[in-house]
C-alpha cells in the first residue's frame, strides 16, 4: 500500500482542483474453482493492485485511476487532474485507522489448497447427485476474495480496510422427459475458511438437486392478477430491486426515483419496515467501512410504511444536503463510488408462515426467486421465479414453472398486508453503475395482496 508521505503529496496536488480531494488505494486477491462430476472444471485466480484519484468541486467531479502505483506515475496523474487555483480545504491526515477482520478464528484462504477446495465441492456434488437418478449434473464453485483497500481524503480521513469474502455456490441439473431445469443454492460470508466449519455443504447441495428435480416435473403457470406469498430469505431480491434501487441517492439525488421528494410522507403498507445495513456481522454484504471511509451503519429506509431516510454518499449528499450514511460502494479501484445496498432487508412481522399461506384463498407461492431488474425513475420491475407453487383454498398444492413477477415498487410496497415472523438473509451480487458488489436481501415471508403474475396465457 502506499506510505503516508505519498499519499500526503497527492492529496496536495489533488486539492488545487477541487474543495475534496480523495484517494482510494486497492490490493485484492482471488480465487475459484469449479468442479463438476466429471472433475475439476475451472480454476481462475489472480491478484490486482491500483489507485483511483477522486475530485469533487461543486457538483462536479473528476475520477481517474491507474494501476501503476509508483511515485512518479501517480503523481503525474493528480497534477493532471488537480491544475486549479492551489490548496483548498486540505486538512492533516488524522492517524490510520486500521478496520481487521477478526484475528481469533480467521482462517485465511490463502493458507487453503486447491486439494482441499476441490474436495470441498466434491462433497457438495457427491451429494447432489445421490438425491435422484434425473440430476444429470452438479457444479459447485467454491469463491474466495480478500481485498485490502486504505482511503484517505482531503478532510483528514485516513483508514484502512480488510475484507474478506468467502462463498459456496451449488447448481444441480435435472433431466428427464419433461425437459431439463437447474436449481441452485450460494451460501456465503464475512470471513475467511472457517466459514466451511460450520457450513452443511450437503444439505445445500441437498437443496439444489430438490429445487432441480421439483420444478423439472412442473407445469407451466397460468398468468393472472393474485396474491403472491413470497417466502423468507432470498425473496427479499424483490424488495432489493423494486425499492431498494430507488432509495439510493445516485437516482433519488437526480430526481431519477419516484421516492424524490417524499422523505416523511407514508409510501408503504405499516407492515413494512425496509433496513439496509452495512455493519452485520460476517454478512456477505457487509463493510467496517463504505468506500468513502465513512463507517458503515444500521440504515432505517422505510418504517412502519413511512419514509424515513435514503442510501446517501458523499456526492449524493451535495446535491441533496444530506450526510453520508456509510453506503458509497465500488467493486474496485476503476469505478468512483456512488450510493449502493449492502444488506438489505424486511423486519420481521408477528405473522406465523403457517397462518399466512392459510389465510390464502388463491395465489402463488414464490420459494425462490432467481433475479430481476427495475428502472428506478418509475420504480416498475420484473423478476424470475425459480420455485413456485400454488396456493389453493388455503394450501400448497401444484408447483408451477415459468412464474414472472411484475409490478411496481410503491404499489408492492402499498400492497404488502402479511409479514411473517421466519426472518432469514441470503447472498448474492448487485450490478449498477460502480460495479458488481457483494450483497445480502433478506425478508420473513411476505404476502403482497394483489399482483401481475406472468406465465402461459
């Protein structure tokens, strides 16, 4: 990393440019490895390093980045970005904060073979495949990145951050006469290889193969207005997709959101309270600090159906005359930071999963969702259903295959009248402006009144 004179005459040069000045300075190692029945597949590692240089005046902003981290390369950069009227606003660099994972049981991946990696997945695919003669395939990719950033800026922060992200993913292939049809499960963390500890590869692995196996005998659901019953965990996607990207200030601060200008006012059923929160525990989408060197928090988004606040970073916050709320990400040195989730998440409700599915006349029962996308002006979304089942008079009947959910994020969030007590958090990635980033969603099961469920006419 680079040493603190380095960094001070840059932010030096930096500042002539602009009233902030800032500097983010990455070191990141990965590796996967995939390994299907047949045997290891895929093994992809490598190690990148670099320095993105950051001025903001105004409303205006300047992003450069390099990989060439000398001395004379970086400052050759700055002074071609920072030519203005001289010194503005630069304060002392306050002592370097360093943010560690925790050393007591911290298993770095690095100290790990690919042996043992290989079999890890092994073990996932062993059990997969004994789950019923039609799963023709298993994949198990085990990912493992570690990344130490240090940010400094013009107004004396000066931290240091290691991550470390670890995670198991599963795909399980069913076929038969039917057709075929794939089911997955992608456990992942916080921490380093001790996460495997504990972790019940065959279980999950279990999982994918039952999702695979069920849904390839389904048949096709009938499209229709309903009620849709989305189950705890990974269903959270859907509030991460309809809301959640039109609560970050990148689309709100632009008047791009249809949550601009509704800060206090009820946009929600009061069943609803929307979370993100960057600080978690050993959570896949968690930081110590955003990318902006703030420290990461707890965010109430919606409560109890009102508009309480907004994902906010720094430039974000200028343009609306909010502070940062520890939640500028990029996937690395390349991208400038902007306002992006991290763990996002319904509250638990008093509702038993149970009673709601029973207080169910007709609808569709959502197990899994596979992804989805929304265009944040208008807040209208789109998404994939992986399992679905019927709900009839009260039941799970049928399950049911090719279910798309489309709607509206103020109008699903309006429509939300059961909020189960079954909270649960899954993992997976987010793709926007700044990049691909690690991100949780997680809910208990929600019942959403009426919807536009797609599927065969």
């Amino acid at each position: 990393m680079l040493n603190k004179r380095i960094v001070e005459n840059l932010l030096e040069v930096l500042s002539g440019g602009g009233v902030f000045a800032e500097i983010f300075d990455e070191e990141t190692q990965f590796n996967e490895i995939e390994v299907r029945k047949e045997g290891l597949y895929n093994h992809s590692m490598g190690y990148e390093s670099g320095v993105g240089l950051r001025i903001i005046d105004g409303l205006h902003t300047k992003y450069a980045f390099t990989n060439d981290k000398s001395e004379k390369a970086l400052m050759a950069l700055a002074q071609k970005m920072g030519c203005g009227e001289g010194q503005r606003n630069l304060k002392a660099l306050s002592a370097l904060k360093t943010f560690k994972m925790n050393q007591g049981n911290l298993l770095l991946p690095k100290d790990h073979s690919i042996k043992y990696r290989i079999e890890l997945a092994n073990r996932g695919i062993r059990s997969g495949l004994d789950y019923h003669k039609d799963i023709v395939q298993m994949q198990a990719k085990v990912l493992d990145f570690s990344q130490l950033v240090c940010i400094a800026n013009s107004e004396g922060v000066y931290v240091s951050d290691e991550r470390i992200k670890t995670r198991l993913f599963l795909m399980a292939t069913a076929q038969n006469g039917h057709g075929n049809y794939s089911g997955y499960y992608g456990p992942g963390s916080m921490q380093g290889f001790e996460y495997y500890e504990y972790l019940d590869v065959e279980s999950f692995a279990t999982e994918a193969a039952r999702i695979a196996k069920t849904m390839v005998d389904a048949p096709y659901c009938i499209g229709g207005q309903m009620s849709v019953v989305v189950n705890n965990g990974f269903g959270g996607l859907m509030f991460h997709e309809a809301c959640g990207h039109s609560l970050e200030a990148s689309s709100v601060a632009k008047g791009a959101s249809e949550f601009t200008g509704k800060l206090g006012q009820k946009v929600a059923s009061e069943k609803v309270t929307l979370i993100d929160d960057g600080a978690m525990r050993n959570e896949w989408g968690s930081l110590h600090v955003d990318d902006e060197g703030t420290p990461t928090q707890k965010n109430v988004l919606i409560e109890k159906g009102v508009l309480k606040s907004f994902l906010v970073d720094k430039l974000g916050g200028k343009r609306m005359g909010m502070s940062s709320t520890g939640s500028a990400r990029r996937q690395n040195y390349r991208f400038a930071p902007v306002a992006r989730m991290n763990n996002t998440y319904i509250a638990p409700g008093a509702d038993t999963p149970k009673s709601i599915i029973s207080d169910t006349e007709k609808g569709i029962y959502v197990k899994y969702i596979n992804g989805g996308s929304v265009d944040p002006s208008t807040g209208d979304f789109n998404f994939n259903a992986a399992e679905c089942y019927l709900i009839e008079k009260g039941k799970l009947t049928n399950p049911v295959k090719g279910v798309t959910l489309i709607g509206n994020g103020m109008t699903l969030l309006q429509s939300v009248d059961r909020v189960g007590n079954d909270f649960d958090l899954r993992q997976g990635y987010c793709y926007a402006e700044s990049g691909a980033l690690f991100i949780s969603a997680g809910q208990p099961t929600v019942r959403v009144k009426n919807m536009t469920v797609g599927g065969v006419e």
